[in-house]
C-alpha cells in the first residue's frame, strides 16, 4: 500500500491537460484504465456462462443473473439487449454481469446454447 505522502501528492490538475485520472496519472480524455479492467476482467473469465436466480439485496424481487460472458463491454450490453427483448422484461448490465428481471433461466439457457456458449445453471 503505497503511503499517505505518495497517496496525496499526485497531480490532480493541470493547466496543458485539465483533470488527471488519478490512478494512471493521464489527462481524463487519454485514460486506459477502464480500457484495462475490462482486459483484466476478460482475461479471469474461463468461458462458461454461469446462470442463477438471486433474490438477495433486491427486496425478494427474483432476478436472473449471467455471469461469465467472455465478451468486451460495449459487445456484452448489445447482447444484454437481446436476451432482455427475448424475454419480455428489463434488467441491466453491471460489472460484467448481466441482470435480467424474474425468473427467465430456461429461457436464457436456450438462448445462449443458441448462440453457441457452454452454459450451466449454478445455485439452487
């Protein structure tokens, strides 16, 4: 962990490049970290997608969850709304992992066998 002198004694602003991000230390519009943590998180996937129904944290709203999708983020959306449009409902896409409102594993499951990803159902 880096100290609390390094920690405060970064570069915040500068007159030639405006804001700086502050983990890379570029200027905003040069940054590559999001870039990266999507490499990052591509590169930790094993290429099965994993299919749950999850009610925790949501109220008892039962949501399906798709987690495993070895694709970038702008590709993984795209096929969120597809998946969404096939259902008949809503849902969204956070960190990597796509939610879909209620309970649509078997449908999901045939769509995605449809479009040729190993799938398997996880939890109960």
């Amino acid at each position: 962990m880096a100290s609390l002198r390094d920690q405060l004694g970064g570069l915040v602003y500068s007159t030639e490049q405006g804001d700086t991000c502050p983990h890379c230390r570029e200027a905003l519009d040069q940054c590559r970290c999001e870039a990266m943590a999507d490499e990052q998180r591509l590169v930790a996937l094993d290429g099965t997608v994993r299919i749950r129904r999850e009610t925790s944290g949501r109220k008892g709203k039962g949501v399906t969850t798709l987690s495993g999708i070895k694709l970038p983020a702008d590709e993984l959306k795209q096929l969120a709304k597809r998946l969404k449009k096939r259902c008949g409902t809503g849902g969204a896409v956070k960190n990597g992992v796509i939610e879909i409102q209620g309970d649509h594993r078997d449908t999901l499951y045939q769509a995605l066998v449809e479009l040729d990803y190993t799938v398997k159902h996880a939890g109960g």
